[in-house]
C-alpha cells in the first residue's frame, strides 16, 4: 500500500460535460479517475512517450488552412435586401 508521502496530488482543469462522460465510463469499467490517470502517468514513464498519436485530424488541418487562407479577407456585413441587391450590382 502507499502511503501519502509517496504520492503526488495534482490539479486539472477538463471540460465538465467531458468530464461527466468520462467517468460514466470508468465507471462501466470499474476503474477510477485516479487509477486511469496513474496508468497513463506508468505509460508514460516506461515508453518514455505519449501513448497514442497526438495530431490533428485531417479535418482539422483542414478547418486551420481554410482559417489561415481567409483571415486576411475584409468581410463586409449585409443586414438587409436592399444592401443586398447593392452589392450585387456592383463593379
């Protein structure tokens, strides 16, 4: 057994509804929040990495490129036909 000299209290701040999710399933496993995250943490320590692949998907890459590529775009805001049909007769 360990004793509070041996370990290490940590803060986390996670999305509360992910949160929720999660432990309904820890739950359905029958493990705890502390137990997942001191797997992970021995994981970690042995591989001497992340366990799994952190990346964006390609639709994120996707979604940031788009962002990228139009962030210098001045928008102009139409808030009725009329400014509508202006713009659309436009040069």
């Amino acid at each position: 057994m360990t004793s509070n000299d041996d370990t290490k209290t940590i803060t986390v701040k996670v999305n509360r509804e992910l949160a929720d999710q999660v432990e309904i399933t820890l739950k359905n496993l029958g493990i705890t929040q502390t137990a997942l995250i001191n797997l992970l943490y021995k994981k970690v320590a042995v591989l001497g990495k992340v366990p799994f692949a952190l990346k964006l998907t390609d639709a994120e890459v996707a979604q940031l490129d788009l962002e990228d590529a139009v962030k210098d775009i001045s928008a102009r805001t139409i808030d009725n036909p009329d400014e509508f049909d202006q713009w659309l007769n436009e040069d």
